[in-house]
C-alpha cells in the first residue's frame, strides 16, 4: 500500500508552528534560568542582610531594603498598638503592631511579636526610651487572603501600615515599612519575636528542565514526522 504524500502547504505550516512552538519552549526555558540566578541571588543578599550589623533605622525605604536588619530609640505608644491576625509555629494568634516614637523625629510601626489569643490584653509594655532592633519588612496592603482589613472593627488581617497610621491617626512622619522585632531573651515574655519566616521558593531549575523537555518533545515529533515524509516522497 502507497502511502499519500502530504501537500507541501501543509509540511511548510507544520514547519513553521513545531518552529514557533520550539522557540517559545526554549524562551522560557531560558527565562526561568534566569529567573533562578536572580532568585539564587536574592537568597543570598538575604541571608547575609540578616546577620549584618544592624543599621539606622530609615524614615523611608525602598523595596530593595527588604530585610535590612535595622535598630532604632524611641518610647513605644503602647495605646494605640494593633492586633492583627497571625498564623505561626506557635498556632494562631496575633501580630502586636505598636507604634514607636523615634528619637530621630519619625514614627515607625513595629511588630513586637506574637501573643496567643487568650493574651491579646496581657503582655510586656516597656515603658520609656527603648532600642529595638529587627528586620525591615515591606507593608501589606489590602489585607489577607479573602479578607479585607475592618478597622472599624477592629479586624486586620495584614499589616498594612498606611491604613494602621490613618486609623491611630498616628504623628507624621510615618515610616512607609514595619519592623519585625527579634526575639527577646526574657524567658517566657509576650510578645515573643524573632518569628519572621526568610524562606522563598526557588522552583525554577525544574520548570526550566520541564520547558527544555517539551522543546525537545516538539523538536523529536518534528523530526520524525518529517523523516516519514521523506521516505514517503523517495518510495
């Protein structure tokens, strides 16, 4: 039985669609390379940022201070602190956000740490000039997942400092981050700190291997498509 040669129409499509499917596979293969230099390097900024010296805490900062680990003096305004939902290690509870009174002329809101649910009320509030020191982090605005902030309330489910500020009608200048505290080493003191989770998933490796392999998919079915044809056309 004679095979039928397909219409060279249609091998000059095919060509071209296995072409741009093969490309694009390879593109993102390529991307996700990298993707994986930067994110590799990203993890590494990061682990030296939060073992450096700690610096001055700055009125302002740019995503790129993400992590910095920063000190600061002030006296904490323990009256307009602000719970805001949190899940941890230690089970649920909340994240006590307190704003600090700097003695370089700023406000910044820390997160003193974690309190349990039956002691949202009951945990240290040092009174006086204080040095705090943690890591910068950026604010969460909009809320949680599914759930929009109700300051009204008095439900928060991010720290989004903007509208903690505006709710506390707290004094200007307002630095635009939060601090995370570090862990304190009063035995069995609230709020506990130090529970800042520095992890980032770096998956890339794999989805680049997962693009390299369908290019190569593409690239075999094409070959041996058209080898078919040439025996085909030479019988």
């Amino acid at each position: 039985m004679i095979e039928k040669r397909r219409p060279t129409g249609v091998l000059i499509g095919l060509s071209i669609i296995a072409a741009l499917l093969f490309a694009g596979l390879v593109s993102l293969g390529i991307w996700q390379i990298h993707r994986l230099e930067w994110k590799r390097a990203l993890i590494h900024q990061v682990e030296t940022r939060i073992h450096d010296r700690p610096r001055p805490a700055p009125p302002l900062a740019s995503p790129n201070d993400t992590y910095l680990r920063i000190a600061a003096r002030g006296h904490f305004l323990h009256d307009q602190a602000t719970l805001v939902q949190a899940s941890t290690i230690r089970g649920p509870g909340y994240w006590v956000m307190t704003p600090l009174i700097t003695d370089r002329g700023f406000t910044m809101i820390v997160n003193r740490g974690f309190v349990p649910p039956d002691r949202r009320s009951s945990y240290a509030r040092p009174v006086g000039t204080v040095r705090i020191v943690g890591l910068l982090r950026q604010t969460e605005p909009r809320g949680g997942f599914l759930r929009a902030n109700d300051p009204k309330a008095g439900r928060w489910y991010s720290r989004d400092v903007a509208a903690i500020s505006r709710n506390h009608d707290l004094p200007s200048p307002v630095a635009n981050y939060f601090l995370d505290q570090e862990y304190s080493t009063a035995s069995g003191t609230l709020p506990i700190g130090g529970l800042t989770i520095v992890r980032f998933p770096n998956n890339h490796l794999p989805y680049a291997i997962t693009w390299f392999a369908l290019a190569a998919m593409v690239a075999g079915a094409y070959i041996v498509v058209m080898r078919h044809e040439w025996k085909v056309r030479r019988a």
